[in-house]
C-alpha cells in the first residue's frame, strides 16, 4: 500500500469515529462539553408543603472551548409548580472556557410546592442547552430538594355548649388541619361520661377521607340526652386518628414502599346538660272585684328557680292596683301554681291578647326571660248586684240553658209520676173502704 493510500484510510477512519461519536451523542441527548450543574441552596430549607421554594443554581464550564446563547430551564413535576409572575427559563449568555472569570454562573428561580406533598426529599430536573453556532451544549440533571411535611390536628369547635334533656340536637365538631401535609384517611369518635350523651340515628364514629393543609372538615351528629339527666357540666372524650407518613422508608425486592402509621390525637371538652325550661299559662276565673286567677306550669325538662311572673305595660290590658308582678318561687318541671292579677280591659266583650313575662333562673345558674302570649275574654270590670256575667259564646250560654232544661224536665217528670202513684193509691184505699161497707151491710140484713 502506497503511502498515498495509506493517508486516505487513516482519514476515512477518522471520519467514520467522528460520525459515530456525533450519533451516540445526539441519541443520549447530553453534549455537557464539561459542564457541571450544582444546588448551592434552597431557602427555605427544608421547604413545606404550600410554601414558596426559591433555589439558587451554579453551572460552570469546566472546558476548553467558550459556549454562546446558554439557557437554563426548569419544568416542574408534581410536587413542584410554577408560579404566576415567576420565569422558569433564564438567558445566561456565554459560559467563557475553564481559563476565563465568566465560566462560572449562578441563576435564582421560584418555585410553588403543592400542599397534599408527602415529607421526603424529590428530585428537581433542569436542563441546560445553547443556541449559538459552535459547541451546542444539551445537558439535564436532577437536583435533589427536601420537603418537610409535619401532619397535625386539633378540634377547633363545638357548635353548641349546652344539650336541653330530652331534646335532639345537632352536635357538629370542627377538626382543622394545623399542620404542613394534608390529613388522609381520618376518623373521628366521641363518647361521653357514662353515655349520658348517645347518638341517634348513626354511631359515634365518622371518616374523612382527606383534610387539606389549613382546611376544616365538620363532621355532625343527631345525639339526645335521658329528660331525667340531672343538669350538670359532663365531659366529651375526642379521639382523631389518621395516616402519618414517615420519612423512614423500607427497601423491599419490588422497590421502596413508604411506612404508614396511625397517628393519635385524643382530647377533651366539657359539655353543658340542662339549662332553660318552658311555661304554660292558662286562665282558671275571674273573681267579682276584677281578680284573674291564672295557673302557671314547668312543663320544660329542667326545673327554674326564684320564678316571677309580670304583666307589662301593653295596650289591651291595664293592672288596676299597680301590682303587675307575682313571685312564685321555685318551680320543678311538672309543677305549677297559680297568679292572680287586678286587670281591667281596654274593650270589653271580645277576646283581647294579654302578654305576660316569666323570669327565672335556670338550672345552669343564668337568669332567663320568657315571654307568653294569652287570648283572654274580656269581662267588665265590675257587675252590678243581680246582673249576670257577659256571656263568654253563644255556645256555652246555649249549653248552660240545655242542662237547665234538662234538669226542670227531670224533676217535673219525677213529680208527676209521684202524683200518680200517689192518686192510684189512694183511689185502691177508697175502694177497700166501699167494700168492706158493703159487706157489713149485707151481714146485718
């Protein structure tokens, strides 16, 4: 081979490695031209989930050769996102070759973090690429970022502080999310001193599939209480667990799987039995001097003490001897006595609505007001001697007659047949007499 021949080989070799190098380069995608992709920091560190993530990247030609019109970009998987306002793409010119002071670069970008992010670290892909003419530069790598993500909770609320005995009632709790990491697979129980509250319609036990960071989830019961429950402060116990996801992480053959725990926060709250009562006021007579007697009644589920009962000023009905309250004293539910009031009407002769005010302390120790409402006949306020009373509706006057009636034909009834019996027996005596006349007669002839 002629030394001719032998240059023309060395050089179709040559140009065959070089087509060859270009090929698996281009097919691996990373022509780094000695470049390095370094995370100087993050702030903060570690981040939470929902936080704002700022990180502060180093790229540096490591090189023989400059590199024109280099860009970095970042593209966010879960669990990261880009924020409105924020460039996830930064110019950085030309890198200058290892000898030069521009081969080095640092670029600052932001980044959300989504707020369902387990505590662990990810991975943040960059790449970095260049447009120039001559030695175009395609390089990606993997910054690793540490999300810390604390789970915790609490009852933030009850929506009510005090259960009437007897009485259904919505109990609803609040559980908040106070932590960085979304609550999974939550439930919720309560239980009370010796059941004195019990659920209705459902058991004590609720499941929440998911409370985000920050969020509330209310979970609400049908409960009621025995209408013999002496009032009283009772305590509520609270349990709350749900899945915690540790940092810890088991290498299995099939790969990593994350730990799962139950996480338990128990806690109390005191809850309020007894309280208010209700009255029922009911008209009994009206004396000839213009008293009204009325009857009061506890027919609540808790017992009122110091109970006093008024008559306000109003404009159908006036107290006419300026005593326009009554003290009746303490009242058990299902007891009752009786008021009387000095009343005069505006009008007479029609039904007039008469407003009455009961105060009483109930049995929680608050002074309470009650107001009641009675449709009450409104008699003269005085009769004259002889006169009758107005008379309240045509059909009690009617049936006031009726029993009259029926009372007159009684007796007259009975009257007569007396007289009958009595004009029979003596007619039978007459007729003995002539008889025995008769015979006495005939005797002596």
């Amino acid at each position: 081979m002629g030394f001719k021949q032998y240059i023309i080989l060395i050089c179709v070799i040559l140009l065959s490695l070089s087509l060859c190098s270009e090929t698996v380069l281009a097919a691996s995608g990373s022509l780094d031209k000695g470049l390095s992709i370094n995370l100087l920091n993050q702030d903060p560190d570690p981040v939470k989930p929902g936080d704002v993530l700022e990180v502060r990247i180093s790229i540096e030609n490591t090189g023989y050769d400059d590199i024109e019109n280099c860009f970095l970009e970042i593209k966010p998987d879960y669990p990261f996102r880009a924020l409105s306002g924020e460039t996830l793409v930064e110019n950085i010119g030309t890198l200058g070759k290892r000898s030069e002071d521009d081969r080095r670069k640092v670029v600052k970008l932001k980044l959300g973090v989504e707020n369902d992010v387990n505590e662990g670290k990810y991975p943040l892909k960059v790449y970095l690429y260049s447009t120039g003419s001559k030695n175009k530069v395609s390089l990606t790598r993997e910054l690793t970022i540490d999300i810390n993500s604390e789970s915790n909770a609490e009852i933030e609320y009850i929506n009510v502080e005090k259960l009437i005995p007897g009485e259904k009632t919505k109990l609803i709790f609040g559980i908040k999310n106070v932590g960085n990491s979304p609550l999974k697979n939550s439930m919720f129980s309560w239980e009370s001193t010796n059941d004195v509250i019990l659920p209705v319609g459902s058991s004590n036990v609720k499941h929440i599939n998911l409370i985000d960071v920050g969020e509330t989830a209310n979970v609400s019961f049908e409960v009621l209480t025995n209408v013999n429950t002496k009032p009283g402060l009772y305590k509520l116990d609270m349990v709350l667990t749900y899945d915690d996801i540790e940092e810890l992480q088991t290498i299995t053959e099939a790969g990593t799987v994350e730990n799962q725990k139950r996480k338990t926060i128990e806690s109390k709250a005191g809850i309020y039995i007894g309280g208010t009562t209700d009255f029922d006021i009911a008209f009994m007579e009206r004396s000839s001097t213009g008293a009204y007697t009325f009857s009061v009644s506890n027919i609540g589920n808790n017992g009122a003490n110091s109970v006093k009962i008024s008559v306000p000023l109003q404009e159908n009905w006036t107290v006419t001897d300026g005593g326009n309250s009554v003290i009746l004293g303490n009242l058990q539910k299902g007891d009752y006595t009786i008021a009387d009031f000095s009343l005069e009407p505006e009008t007479v002769g029609q039904d007039l609505p008469l407003k009455f005010e009961i105060s009483y302390t109930s049995s929680d120790g608050m002074r309470q007001v009650e107001e009641n409402v009675l449709s009450l006949y409104a008699f003269p306020s005085t009769l004259p001697v002889g006169s009758k009373m107005p008379e309240e509706s045509s059909g009690s006057s009617f049936s006031y007659k009726l029993v009259l009636l029926i009372l007159l034909g009684a007796v007259s009834f009975f009257a007569y047949k007396k007289h009958q019996k009595n004009m029979k027996e003596k007619n039978a005596e007459g007729e003995r007499i002539g008889e025995n006349q008769m015979d006495e007669k005939n005797t002596d002839e």
